[in-house]
C-alpha cells in the first residue's frame, strides 16, 4: 500500500483516466479498442484504489501543518534566518519560546534553553498537535488491510525541547509535554510499566532522529526516551533510529531525506502503513512513505532555508559590525528534497539503511570507532564507504 502523498498521485492516474475514458465514449467505433483498454484501466484503479478514497477524503481535509495557522501565527521568522537578513524581528526566538526568561537547565559541561507554557511558542505547538489529534480521531477506526499503521515522530524539537543546538548528548533534554502527551495517546508502547491504555492504543511509533550515530548520542537518546516514555529495551532495539550518519545520495545540492529510506524499508520489511511523520523540519518528512505530514513550529531555526549554525555546539560567527564575514557558508540558501529511487534502493540492499541507523548499532560506535563522538562518521549509502 502507498504512503498518503502517493496515494494522491494514484488518484490523479485514476482521473486521468476517467476523463479520457469519458471523452472516448462519443467516438466512433474504429477508436472502441481504446475505449476498452481505457475501460480495463479504470477498473484496475478502482480494484485497487477505490477502497482508499475514503480515507485520502479524511486525511486531505484535515489541517496538519504549522503553515495552516493564521497568517498572524505564521510570521514568526526563525532565529537562523533573522541573522542572515540581517534584520532584527519584531520577535526573537528567545522572546518567543520565553518571554518569562526562566533559567536554563545548569550541567557541569551542558545547558539547555527552556520554554515558557505560556509563549507564543507553546501556543503555536499546541495549534499544530490540536489538529494532529483530529486527523487521528478520523483514522483510528479504519481498516489498514493487514498492515501496521504507525506514526513516525523526530526526536529533538519535536519530543525533546533541544533549542538552537538540536541535539542532546546527556539525556536530559526538558520534554516537549504537548507532544510527548500527543505521542502516548496515540502511540502503542508494551512494556511492563506501560498502562492498558497505551498497550491498547491504535499506532506503532516510531522514533527516528537525524543525530549522528556516535556511542554517546544513542546513549543520550535511549536515556532521554527511556525516562519519557513506558518503553523496555526490547521496544527501544525495534523502535529507535539515528540517520545522522547517513549520506552519499544524489542531493542537487539539497538536504536529503534520509528518513524517507528508512521508512520504506519498515514498510516493506515490516507491513508498515504510515499514517503520520511528525517533526520541526522539512527533512523528517519530506520523500515517500510519509503519511499525513505535521511541522511543528520551531522558533530557533529552519534547516530547509539556511544552515543552523549553532547546531551541535556551533556559534554564529559575526564580525565587530555583527554581520557576517566574506565567504561565509551560514547564510547560503538550502533545500530539501527526498531520495530518489536509486538511493531507496541501495538502502534497502542487504538492509543497509536499517543495519546502519540500529539503536543497537550506534551504542556500539565508541571512540575508537569513531572518534569524534559530537559528528560521528557517516556511511555512504551507494558504496557503503564510511569516513570519519
């Protein structure tokens, strides 16, 4: 079965097809061959897609992105994009995420930055899961033909509150409460210490996060979502990715969704039917086999327009002026786009994708595999190629 966006596309062939159909019905009897051939197609489309028009009804009417906000809610420029045109907003990501200015999260060697419940922030995160959860009341209750509907979620700034540097390598990110509510509503966990509601809710989740797949980021991670969740170990092996080391795919100078690759070899390999991809940037839905797609907001930064600089510890370099420096890479425009066919197919050759963005796999990249335990190594999915 298509995720949802293909699933539009197959309805565009069907009514392709319908309408020549119908244009053909008045010709005359030297074009009756086509006529039939059209006819047999038109029941193909039905036979196979007509049991989902339904649910493609229900899902497309269904306000899911960020960007459906008033256009009032929509201006908030992120902070990435406030520096490199060079303009100070009406609004900073700091005054729009905390305007109370509560403390940051204090460790020995790590900070984190903090949201306030009653920001524009928190409103604007609120709005996008409110719509979330209708679309999932209208899906809950159909027939997926065998196949394991599952919800797709990205882990920082989306679960995890990981601000401008987007990653986290202690575990101890504050919780995103609107959407680590939204995931256990809907997410079936089975551990022990889950309750029969989450044993019994309708989703498989999926926690897939584009941090480099270094021993000490899967160990922040499986801490941070073991203390947040009603997981086991078992659940945490299946259910848990990290695709920062993934790369080699034909990118036309763009982001590639990596994240799509691994979402078609679940479906394939594990009867997977996606029926959502939740995350703050374009990258974790974006490609094939994404389901409904849901932006959440983020205030400090927007990877499909220009780098984030700060990510992973970075700085904003700035000259005494405070504008940026000749020849500087922060501010060149980027993109997002999905991976093509030739870069789905050799992740899902001898299951490279998977085998390599294993929970299990990157506790196992130490120092002395990869030595630099912030960036990682990365995998060249084309030729299996890894550089440090």
């Amino acid at each position: 079965m298509f995720s949802f966006w293909s699933l539009a596309i197959s309805l565009w062939g069907f009514g392709v097809a319908q309408a020549q159909f119908l244009a053909l019905q008045s010709k005359p009897a030297s074009e009756q061959t086509e006529l039939e051939k059209l006819r047999e197609e038109l029941k193909y489309w039905k036979f196979r897609y007509g049991n989902l028009l339904d649910m493609y009804s229900e899902l497309s009417s269904q306000p899911t992105l960020i960007e459906d906000l008033p256009l009032d809610e929509r201006t908030f420029m992120p902070g990435n994009v406030q520096h490199c045109r060079n303009s100070v907003a009406a609004v900073t990501p700091t005054q729009g995420t905390n305007p109370e200015s509560e403390p940051k999260i204090e460790y020995s060697n790590y900070s984190y930055v903090v949201y306030s419940p009653g920001s524009r922030y928190a409103a604007n995160l609120k709005k996008s899961l409110d719509a979330a959860d209708a679309t999932l009341e209208s899906v809950k209750a159909l027939e997926f033909q065998g196949q394991v509907p599952a919800i797709m979620f990205d882990i920082d700034n989306t679960l995890a509150y990981t601000g401008f540097n987007d990653t986290d390598i202690l575990g101890k990110a504050p919780p995103m409460h609107r959407a680590v509510d939204f995931a256990k509503r809907w997410c079936r966990f089975g551990a022990e210490k889950a309750d029969e509601d989450s044993k019994a809710a309708p989703f498989e989740c999926f926690f897939i996060t584009a941090r480099y797949c270094t021993s000490l980021k899967a160990k922040a991670t499986k801490l941070w979502v073991m203390e947040n969740f009603p997981v086991d170990e078992e659940w945490m092996q299946k259910h848990v990715f990290m695709t920062g080391g993934i790369g080699g795919c034909k990118s036309q100078g763009c982001s590639v969704a990596y994240k799509s690759v691994l979402r078609n070899w679940l479906h394939a390999h594990q009867n997977i039917y996606w029926v959502m991809s939740v995350g703050d940037q374009l990258t974790d839905s974006a490609g094939s086999q994404s389901g409904v797609r849901v932006k959440v907001p983020n205030f400090w930064f927007d990877s499909s327009v220009v780098p984030n600089p700060q990510e992973n510890g970075g700085e904003i370099r700035l000259q005494a002026d405070r504008s940026f420096g000749p020849n500087t890479d922060e501010c060149k425009l980027k993109c997002v786009i999905g991976p093509d066919h030739e870069c789905i197919d050799a992740g899902m050759n001898n299951d490279a994708i998977h085998k390599f963005t294993e929970l299990e796999y990157c506790l196992a990249q130490d120092a002395q595999k990869a030595p630099d335990q912030v960036m990682g190594c990365t995998i060249n999915l084309m030729t299996l190629e890894r550089t440090c």
